[in-house]
C-alpha cells in the first residue's frame, strides 16, 4: 500500500459508493482526507483523518469555502458525478447539461479557484 503520511486529499462525490472507498483508502495511507458531496455523509462517517463537507461542485462560492477550510491539497479526486437516466434519446437536452456541468466543470471550478492555490 502506498503511503501518504501528512498529505491532504479531497474527494469529491465521497458520501456513497466508489468515492467513499476512495476515501477511506487514502485515510488508510495515513493521508487527511476532506470527504465533501452535495449529500452529508452518514453518521459516524468522520474519523481523525476524514472530515466530511457538503459541497456542490457546481457552485464557485461552496468551493471557494472549501478552498480556505482545506488549505493546500496534495490529492484531487474528482468523483462527483451524475448521469442522466434513459436512453441517449429520450434525455433531455436540460438533464445532458446538468450533468455535463457536474462532470466537467466541477473539477476545472476546483482548480482554477484562487483559494485553492493557497
């Protein structure tokens, strides 16, 4: 296993599935781990090295607090994401760009922050 001792990670989309078990890896390999999603983690989900957020990825000011409570991140990982459901042509082209702004412009909004940087 990989060792991460006194590095910051943030995972995004971390309160179910993929995302959480990324999470609880990289706490594992000793690294601070800041676990945010749109929905709050269950109860109990927050350890010495995990701290959980409710962010929205699409939202610049949600991730610009996030920037300032995190300080530097060594570890980006952008989990959040939602996809439209029903086949390609019966989504509508409403439901397409909810999720393309989740998937795509979260993570750029996560770089791009001038809080993040700090």
């Amino acid at each position: 296993m990989i060792r991460l001792d006194g590095k910051r990670a943030v995972v995004t989309g971390a309160a179910q599935g993929i995302c959480a078990a990324v999470t609880h890896v990289l706490a594992a390999a000793v690294a601070e781990v800041w676990a945010v999603d749109r929905n709050p983690q269950p109860a109990g989900w927050e350890s010495e090295r995990v701290h959980s957020r409710v962010v929205d990825v699409t939202r610049s000011k949600q991730l610009a607090e996030l920037a300032a409570a995190t300080g530097s991140v060594d570890v980006l990982v952008n989990c959040a994401g939602i996809v439209p459901v029903g086949d390609l042509l019966s989504c509508t082209e409403e439901e397409w760009q909810v999720a393309a702004v989740r998937c795509c412009w979260g993570p750029t909004r996560q770089r791009s922050s001038p809080e993040a940087s700090t």
